[in-house]
C-alpha cells in the first residue's frame, strides 16, 4: 500500500519506522515525514506523589516480576496497568498520584502513554531491549521503546539484572526530572 503511486505522503510519529521502511525502499525517503502526535496540557493536580505505576504493555512477565520484586524491596507503592485493560479516566488518576513510572514495552513508534506520563510530569524508567521485531523483519534502535525521551523525562533499563541499580539511581534522582518540559 505504501508504495501505491497515488499515495503523495506518509506520516509516521517518530523517525525509527521512517527508516525501517526507507531501508527496504529507498525510494518512500521522499514521501516518509515524520510527524509526532501531539497531546492536550491540563493543569498539574497538587496532590502528594509517591506511587510508582508500572505500564506493562508487551514485557515478559519474567521481567515484570523481576521489577516488581526490586520495586517491593525498595518499599516503593506500586500499581500494576496492563495495556488494554484499563481505562483512561484509571490511567491519568494512577499518573496524578504517580512520582515515577516504569516502562515496559518491546517498541513504540511514539508512545503515547509516555507522553501523557510527561505531561503530568512524571519520570519514566523505561526498559529498553534495543530492537523491534515483526515475523522476519528486525529493527535495531538504542531508544525503540521510547523515541522522545530525553535526560528530563528520565532514563533507559537494559534487562532484569540492570533493573535493580538503574532503579536506585533513577529513584534517588525524581526531582530532577522535569518531563512536562518535554511535553
């Protein structure tokens, strides 16, 4: 479909799949523009903040079990959202009472559940496996699971045995994130 001749343009929201698909045809670069989604800025809630909510969308439940175990340790609050099974009227009220998210998704082609973290202002751990993968296709990208997050919104995790010293520096560091800034 992309390379349909009727076809004068083709938006994607981050630059990761534009090269992906410009890769296997060179010749959609001049069609491809990257375009990011953007989202509505609402007033900051003043609400105490010392939950961390845990995003599963795609994760081995192994790696969420190693994260909750760390998180549990740590004495942290936690709830659990599990992509596609919660609303998100649920989503933005677990955010208002958030300090931190963990992140775990195999790919995003933008994110929007990290963008709408950010613009509630809360860092994000973002676990990270460093490619995308579709039947024989593979992509490799050092920020697949998150393509806009920068220093202010937060930080990468690698696996399960980098969670645990990733966490303790990301937690020791939540006031110096400022993610809104990036929204």
């Amino acid at each position: 479909i992309m390379c349909d001749t009727a076809i004068d343009g083709i938006l994607f929201p981050s630059q990761w799949p534009r090269d992906f698909w410009i890769s296997k045809r060179p010749d959609l670069a001049e069609k491809i523009k990257v375009w990011p989604v953007g989202i509505i800025t609402n007033p900051l809630t003043e609400i105490h903040r010392t939950l961390c909510v845990v995003y599963q969308k795609n994760a081995p439940e192994t790696l969420l079990a190693i994260v909750l175990e760390q998180l549990k340790k740590s004495g942290k609050s936690v709830r659990v959202l599990r992509y596609g099974q919660y609303s998100h009227a649920e989503y933005i009220s677990a955010l208002n009472h958030a300090d931190s998210l963990v992140y775990l998704s195999e790919s995003e082609s933008q994110g929007m559940a990290l963008l709408e973290a950010w613009e509630r202002n809360v860092p994000t751990l973002v676990w990270c496996r460093g490619y995308w993968q579709y039947r024989d296709q593979i992509w490799y990208d050092g920020a697949i699971s998150a393509p806009y997050l920068t220093s202010e919104a937060g930080m990468f995790f690698k696996n399960g045995e980098d969670f645990e010293q990733q966490w303790k520096y990301f937690s020791s560091q939540l006031e110096y994130y400022h993610p809104r800034y990036l929204v």
